[in-house]
C-alpha cells in the first residue's frame, strides 16, 4: 500500500506540473522556467510528509487512493513552498550546494544582461512568486478533495494550523537571531516546534488519521507524537551541522557556527562559565576551520554537545511513549517508534 | 443589498483579524504586530474586487449574504497578497506614503537595536510571511464556502486561474523592466492585463456570477468585460502616473518617469523620432521636477498622451460593448456602464 501511494504522490506531482508548464507556455519563457525550477524545488528532498499522511492512512485502515494522494500532496507543496520563502528571507541561493530558484534566476537575469542588482530583482521575484504558486496548490488539492464536507473543513483547519504556526515559528526564527544573548534551550526548542515540527510532522500525521476517520484521542496523540518526534529531528539536525560528517551530511559543519545559528547547544552553553571562550567564534564570518574545531572543542567541554544529544533522546523517548495506547494501531506504532529512533541515531 | 453586504465584507474581515491576533498572541508580540500590520494593509483601499463581486452576484439575482460575503473576502485577500509580495519585490518600503510592511518591521527591528542590514531581514521575512497569510485565507475562504460541489469547484478554478495569471503577469513585469529597448504596446498591456486585470476585475465578476448561477455565455461576456476594463483603468494610472495631480492623486508625478516604468506612454514614445529626446530622462534617479517637466512636455509632443488617453477610451468602450446582450441585466449593465467611464474619467 505505501509504496503505490508514494508513487501515487509522484504521479500526481508530475502531472500537475507538466499541466502548469503547458498552461505558462502562454506566457512566455521566463514563466516556463520559473515552472520548471519549481518542479525541481519540488523533486529534490525526500518526501517525509507524504510518508507520513500515509502512513497514519493506512494505519488506521484508510484504503482510497484518490483520497489520500491529494492531501499527501497538499502537505508536500506546503513544504516547498515554505523552503522557497525561507531561502528568500535567508537571502539564501543555494540549498545543499545546488542553486535554488533565486539562483537560477539570478544567472538568469544575468544571462539576459542584465546587472547584479536587477539580476537580485529578478530572483526575488522568482522566488516569491513560485513559494506562492506552491502554497496555493497546497490549499487547492485540500479545497478540491472529494471527501464529505466535515472530513474537508477538518483538513483545512489542520493546514491553516500548520501555516499559521509556521509563519510564528519563520518569524520567531528571524527575531531570535538578533537577540544580544544566547536564547534559552526552551525558547530555541518552541521555535524549532513552531517552525518545522507542527507543519512537518504533527500536520501530515493527523491529516491522514482524520481521513481514515481516526478517532479524537487518537488524533490527539498523533500530533503530541509529531511535535516531540520533530523536535528530535530539528536537535538532532543542528548537532550534525556542527558535529557530523560534512561528506555524509552534504553540508558544512562550520556554517552553522558562522551564522552564529541560535541552536539547543549553543542556547546551553550560553548558561555555562564557557561562553565567554565560544561567544566570539559565532556569527564569525571570515571563520576558519581551525576555529571551528576550537569551538567545537569549547561546546563539547562545557557540556552542550552531551546536552542536547540527552535532550533528542529524550523528545524522542517521549514521542514513542505518547504512542503508549491500545488506540494507536499496532503497525502504525511500530513504524513510528522505528521513526523515532532513526530521528536521532543517524549521521545525515 | 450592495451596501449591506459590503459592511458584511468588512464585518467578515474585522472578525477575521481579531480572532487571527487572539491566536497569534500566543506566539509573540512580534507575531501580533504582524497581523495588526497585515489588518492595516487589507483596510486602506477602495475595496474596489468584493465591490465587483457583489454587483454580479446581485445582478444576477444573488441574495445570500453567506455565500456572498466569503467569495467577496477571498478576493479582497488576494489583492492584499499581491500588493504585499509586490512591494518585497520592488523593494518598497511604503505605498501611498505610508509605511507599508516591510516598513513597519523595519523600524521595528531598529527600534529593537538590530542593524540595518538585520532590520531588511525582519522586513522582508514579515512582509513574506504576511503576504503567505492573506494568500491562504483567500484560499480558505473559497475551500469552505457552504456551496454546492460544483460552484465551489468552478470558483476555485477561477481563483486558480487568478493566482497563475497574476504571477506570470508579475513576473513579466520585472523582467520587462530589464529590457535595453523600449517594449510594444502590446506588450505593456499584456501585462497589465495579466498582472491587474484578471485577479482585480475578471475574476471578481465572474466569480459573483457563477455564485448566482448565470450561464456560461453571460460568464465568458462579464470576463471580457473585466479585462478590457481593468487594461483601461491600468492605462489611466500610468497617464495619471505621469500627467495627473500630485495632490489629488496622492502620488508623485516623478516617480514613473525617475524608475523608468514601462507603460503605454513610453511604448509609443519608443516608435516616434522624439524617443532620442525622452530616453535620457527615463529611470534617471535624481530627475529633477524641471527635468520630469520636460520629459512631459516631450511625451505631449510625440504625441504619445493622446495615444495613451485614446488607447484608454477605446478599451472603456470595447468593455461597454461587451456587455451589449440582453443576457446581462439591465441594472448591472448601467452600473457597470458607470464604471468604465469612471476608469478613463477621472483625475485620481
């Protein structure tokens, strides 16, 4: 079942942008390409939110396939679109080493001759216009779902829920990066709840539990297992941005350190009589990897490191023991503790 | 009935953004400002789309305010979207002499002592994220409307239709304005036709029309309509833009001529031998007002105003005549009569 659903996602994203890049051929070349950078915006990562709409599906017995794919859908253009608007915000033209949108109309731009600056516009443009093409489609396969009208309004309300904590979670994640003093662990854990979890994991997860006609306390415990379970994620995620394996993870291990990225491990070490020797490699844009590995060397000493790899393990022991109910059907709970255990022990 | 159910649009709106800053009180003062921003932003125009619903809801005899009211709204939230991701786009920091988003965010960031390459950060994420959250209500509105399946799904389509037209017309906008010749006439009213007049006088029209039940003929009639309408009110902006009252229109009469905006008037400049004349004034950044005088006296001369203002009345009229079938009714026939004149005659 899951495997013909996922290539059922597939499927249905295909279609649906081979209809737009025929409809924007009307419109001239620069609106097909805009079409096809959002396609492969689209295609790149590795579709954990139409997993979980299924999963939680066919967990609780759900079987109709013209049902499920649309909200699976729905759920993954959601994502893109908030990475495309969150590149923009981070003034970002690159995600893991390959040019985003904003880059490639960027080169673009300047392969029409235009200058730099214009050739930003451009980008900016691009950008924007694809996360908001994608957002709408998110909002119109749900609108168009063929299931009875309670079933309906109750997906929507999850998806306005998972944009509207999102933007609080996007915004808070901008403030915070301002702040003169370290955050506190809790302040950078709602963030990372706000910002991801909600939208990633506990909206997927409910969204197929109420198509399969779950009941409410089961529902209830979906999205408790999906806000602990993303938070696992989101720790575990920033210790491999500065701990992992930058072969394994495709990303830079100094990046994060150079931005100065408001993290549980640094939101920690903030509390400890070390700050005063790792404070001045944060934000530090010109460095090195020598640096880096002092610092490293400075958040493993004072604690942070083992800290926050207690406090993944521990949102992902919490996660699994929400599952701890006769309500969450064997399978499903098998799967998602095999999830959340993978959340936290893997090296990209 | 028009009166009552445009104080239900704003009724609708009000008791929209009160519950929207209740919930985002939980997440911020930031988070709240931003949706008393956004509440601001959807408040200061003429309400010009619920307007044009309405009149072709009750034209056609449409009397429930339940269904009217949300069509009305979504629309009215599409064009606050659009204005908002507009002007990240164009960089702008106000519209119409007042802080917009971005401007408002940007003091606050400041105000909070960030620097001011921090404080665009903030600006651009809120006014992002603000523009996502007026475009998904538009959406939500329409997804929950208590209508039957098949007018909820043909007013998606035509939502549909107004966010993929809209960005490509957008799109075109800001790389026409990287082109090194002057465009065609055509061209420029290609795009405001696509960027304005689709979402802003189409759609609305027709949207209130299928809401009531018209035919399809009546539908397509009120379509072309719109669009003729809308280039001929786009058209007296751009004329308005250059040669109007600064006083009564609230706009510099500089501003187009110093950004080197690509309108009919310099289209048709762009195929006189006066065009060696006026290019040198176009996108020049510190135009002065003498400067901008003589770019006027110029764009007289070529005879490009009167081209201009006769290229605005002939699409006033087309919009009347497309209207001429005794399938529209009579009264919204003379109110939509009303209203192309009202497009070209006028002085803000």
């Amino acid at each position: 079942m899951l495997d013909t659903v996922a290539a059922g996602v597939a499927t249905e994203l295909t279609r649906f942008f081979a209809a737009a890049r025929l409809r924007a051929s009307d419109y001239g070349e620069h609106y097909v390409a805009l079409w096809d950078f959002l396609e492969q915006a689209s295609s790149g990562g590795k579709r954990v939110r139409p997993a979980l709409v299924l999963a939680a599906y066919a967990g609780f017995g759900g079987r109709d396939q013209t049902l499920v794919v649309p909200v699976a859908v729905s759920f993954e253009l959601l994502h893109t679109a908030f990475l495309i608007h969150d590149d923009v915000i981070d003034r970002d033209l690159a995600r893991r080493g390959q040019a985003n949108i904003a880059g490639r109309f960027n080169d673009r731009a300047l392969a029409h001759g235009t200058d730099s600056d214009q050739a930003q516009v451009w980008a900016a443009a691009a950008a924007i216009l694809a996360g908001d093409l994608a957002l709408s489609e998110a909002h119109r396969a749900l609108a168009k779902l063929p299931a009875d009208v309670d079933t309906r309004l109750r997906l929507l309300d999850l998806l306005d829920r998972a944009v509207f904590v999102s933007a609080a979670g996007e915004l808070a994640d901008v403030t915070n990066s301002s702040a003169r003093h370290p955050l506190t662990v809790a302040e950078v854990i709602t963030t990372l709840e706000n910002k991801t979890a909600v939208y990633s994991f506990e909206g997927p997860l409910q969204a197929g539990a109420v198509l399969a006609g779950a009941s409410a306390e089961a529902i209830g415990l979906l999205g408790r297992y999906g806000r602990l379970v993303g938070v696992a994620f989101q720790l575990t995620d920033d210790l491999l941005g500065v701990f992992g394996d930058a072969v394994e993870t495709g990303k830079s291990v100094s990046a994060d350190l150079r931005e100065g990225k408001q993290t549980a491990l640094i939101a920690h070490a903030g509390t400890t009589e070390s700050w005063s020797l790792i404070a001045p490699y944060l934000g530090k844009v010109d460095l090195s990897d020598e640096e880096a590995e002092q610092a490293r060397e400075h958040l493993r000493a004072c604690g942070a490191k083992a800290t926050a790899e207690r406090l993944a393990s521990d949102y992902s022991r919490s996660a699994v023991e929400a599952l701890d109910s006769a309500i969450i059907p064997a399978e499903l709970r098998a799967s998602l503790t095999e999830l959340a255990h993978s959340a936290v022990n893997r090296s990209r």
